[in-house]
C-alpha cells in the first residue's frame, strides 16, 4: 500500500517517470516553472485514490458535500476552485473530490516547505508556491496559468489565504495570486468557491463538510487585482458563513455523502 510520507522522500526531477504512465502535460519552458512542478502519474492516481479513500474512512464519520451539481463537468473551460484551508486534510479531499466525484484533472497549489516534505504530490498534480519571494510567487502565478489553459478539464485547487487558519478566523484575507492566475489564463475561466468545515456531531469521529458556492465564468482583463480579490474575499468568507451556520443549526438536508 503506498504511504505519501515514504514516498515524499523520494528523489524527483522534471520528466523522471519512474516507470509511470504520465499524464499529459503541456510544454512549459524551464523558465516559467515553479522550484518544484507538476509530475502528474496515472499509476500514483491509481494507488493513491484507494488508499486516501480507506484512509479517511477510519479517520472521519463521513464527507457530505453540497453544491457540486452546478459545477460543470469536464468543460472546455479550465476550471479553478479556492477555498479556506484550516486542516491538514484539506488538500487530500479536494483531490478525492477531483479524481472519484468531479473528474476533473487536479492540480494543486502547495506551500513550497511542505510539497518538499511531502514530494510525492507532484506526481498527483501539486506545484510549489513561496509566498516569501515575491518572484518566485509569480513564477507559479504564471505556471498555473500555463497548465491550465488548454481547458478541457483542467483544474486548480488553491487556497488564496496562503497558510492554515482556523475556520472562523475573520476578517479573511486572501492574496492576490488567485485575480492573477485568471487574469493571464487570458480566457473565460470557471471560478469557483468552496468551504471546509470539520465537526464532531453525534459519531466518535468527526465529520468533513464541504460546501461549493456558484460557480462563475470570467474572464478578467483590466488587471484590477486588488478589487477582484476583494470580491473572492467577500464571496469565501460567506461561504464559509453560512456552512457554519448551517452546520451548526442541524440544516444538512442539501449536503451527501461523497465517499
């Protein structure tokens, strides 16, 4: 069974394959690539989907989520997805979400110090981000940008907070990367918010919601960063408002079980 601890400490370069079926990539010059890029691997997928799936099942009492019937399915269009981040398990059910409900190809955007803990991500879709070099941010701004404009299917997953906070910390800041990334895709882009909330209710265990707000389609050209992220700003943090209090009222009869 494999274990993403083991497998971060694995060497990793750009274009090793290690004798796994890759998935397509689009052609990014070495220039434009973040410290640490995309490997995406069919067979890491095939592995890991089943052994994250078993893994959550002994850790939580159930993940319902809500929203996702008006997310397109594959479109032509890529497709970027944002949200809060407050637990450790946040980034392994976006990509559970992606692969066994959604369909879509994951990528991930992932804290530079921890994508190199845990290298083994690359290989299902994570890149490297460092919020403490402004140029290096950019560089990844830019690579996203390139991964995802093919479309068709293409997906990102990025938490526009930058680093864990607990659910309720207000007000909620989000950095500017997530206006730029749809700004150089240069295209008509789904954006999509989601929230996380974990509970304990009535099991031993504790629960996973996630909540998906409409999605929208943008394209985005006057470079006005600081408005835009304001709207995202406005539009997470009630998402997360009424997750919250929807969770904590008892209203979860619009929410499934995903797993």
């Amino acid at each position: 069974m494999l274990n993403p601890e083991k497998a971060a400490d694995e060497p990793s370069a750009e274009g090793e394959t290690d004798g796994q079926v890759n998935a397509p990539q689009p052609a990014i010059p070495k220039a434009r690539r973040p410290f640490l890029p995309a490997q995406k691997s069919r067979l890491a997928e095939a592995f890991w989907v089943p052994y994250t799936t078993h893994l959550f099942r002994r850790r939580f009492a159930g993940l319902h989520v809500r929203g996702l019937d008006a997310v397109p399915r594959r479109p032509a269009e890529p497709i970027l997805f944002y949200g809060n981040h407050s637990c450790w398990w946040d980034g392994l059910i976006c990509l559970l979400l992606g692969r066994r409900v959604l369909d879509v190809e994951n990528h991930l955007m992932m804290d530079e110090r921890q994508l190199a803990r845990f290298r083994f991500f690359t290989r299902l879709g994570a890149f490297s981000v460092d919020l403490t070099d402004g140029r290096s941010a950019l560089r990844s701004v830019e690579y996203a940008a390139d991964l995802l404009r093919p479309g068709d299917g293409r997906a990102l997953w990025i938490y526009p907070q930058g680093r864990m906070l607990p659910n309720d910390t207000r007000p909620l800041e989000c950095a500017s990367g997530l206006a730029r990334i749809v700004e150089k895709l240069d295209r008509p882009t789904w954006v999509v918010p989601f929230a996380y909330r974990y509970e304990f209710l009535q099991q031993e265990r504790p629960e996973a919601f996630v909540s998906f707000g409409p999605p929208e389609l943008l394209h985005l050209t006057d470079g006005n960063h600081r408005q835009q992220t304001a709207r995202f700003q406005e539009q997470l943090t009630a998402e997360l408002d009424t997750l919250r209090d929807d969770v904590t009222a008892g209203r979860l009869g619009d929410f499934r079980d995903a797993l």
